[in-house]
C-alpha cells in the first residue's frame, strides 16, 4: 500500500502520461531543502512533505533513501495563520522533478504575494483547504507549471529571449486569436516572474 498521502477528489496523472524532465538540474535533497527555505520565507507554522517514499517526514535527520519511489507523486501541506494549505504534483516521472515543482510553485506564489499589488485575496488561497475538512483528506490544488517551462525558456534565459518567447506564445494564446484569458494572463505573470528574477 502506497504511503502517498494524496487529497481526496483530486485527479491524478496517468502514471502513462507522466513526463521526463530534463529541465531542473536539482537533487531530491536540493529541492527538499529548497522547500524548507521557501516555507520558512513563507513563515508556516508547520508542514510536511508526503511522498511514496517519505510518508509525510519532516525531519531534519531525513535521510532522502528513496529517490525513485514507484510513484513519483508529491503533496506539500502546510498551515499558516491558522488556515490549512495544500499542492501537489505528478506531473513528472520523477519523484525529485515533482517535488522542484512544488518548490517553485511555492516560491513564485509567495514572491507574488510581496508584490504591492490589491487583489483583494492572498495569492495562497487557490491552495487554502476547505474549512472542516481534515488535513489527512483535503481538496487540493495542482502545482503550476515554472515560468520558464511557460515560456519554452531556460530557467536563467536572458531578458530579451524571455520577451521574444513571450511575444511568440502570446500570440497563440491570446483571446484576440481564440486563446483563453486564463493563458494569456498565465503567460503574462510567468514573462513577469522571470524579468522580475
């Protein structure tokens, strides 16, 4: 039996589906200790990491022995002001991919959050968990995709082949040529986020 804590009502990735990423030159310990950093930024009160290979340790003493569990999936929850919170990924056919994911998805999110931008809501609340809900069982919601992976970048493109990649994705995206706003505006933050980098 699989010691993955995924939330209830959440799709899962086909394990047939699951990409190889060649993209994040990161370890498993890496982006752990990265994710530490980052929720520690964060100012969490507690989290946990749960993995076929982890079963929710939060340790510092953890020894990362299971790199290539069976199932690659990855789900990070934590509270913070009281509120619940939880993302997952299962993206990836690599456990240390899906976890880079949750990192940067965190890490984006709360650099969002420093902007001083009014959007009358916490960039964290599509993350937040139902009230009542037990945090063994929550509702969550899917790490979304780095900037640079948006934008067909690496990660540490210069600022004129992020604006030329922009300007080529915008344009199948964009409302005006049958795009969606949701896209367009995903393409926008994501050509934000690495200018702002």
């Amino acid at each position: 039996m699989s010691a993955l804590n995924w939330p209830t009502g959440f799709d899962r990735t086909d394990p047939t589906n699951r990409e190889r990423n060649n993209r994040y030159e990161a370890s498993l310990r890496d982006s752990i200790d990265d994710l530490d950093a980052e929720l520690e930024l964060l100012g969490v009160d507690d989290w946990r990491l749960s993995t076929d290979a982890s079963h929710q340790k939060r340790n510092p003493n953890y020894p990362y022995a299971d790199a290539n569990p069976e199932d690659p999936s990855a789900v990070v929850r934590w509270t913070m002001d009281g509120e619940q919170y939880a993302v997952a990924c299962d993206a990836y056919s690599r456990l240390r991919d899906n976890v880079r994911t949750l990192y940067l998805y965190v890490r984006e999110k709360r650099k969002m959050e420093q902007r001083p931008v009014e959007t009358g809501e916490s960039e964290f609340a599509n993350a937040r968990l139902p009230p009542g809900e037990e945090s063994a069982d929550p509702v969550s919601v899917a790490a979304s995709e780095p900037p640079h992976e948006l934008l067909g970048v690496p990660r540490d493109a210069d600022p004129e082949d992020v604006r030329e990649a922009f300007r080529r994705e915008v344009q199948r995206a964009h409302p005006d040529h049958g795009g969606s706003q949701a896209e367009f505006r995903r393409l926008k933050d994501a050509r934000e986020a690495m200018l702002d980098e």
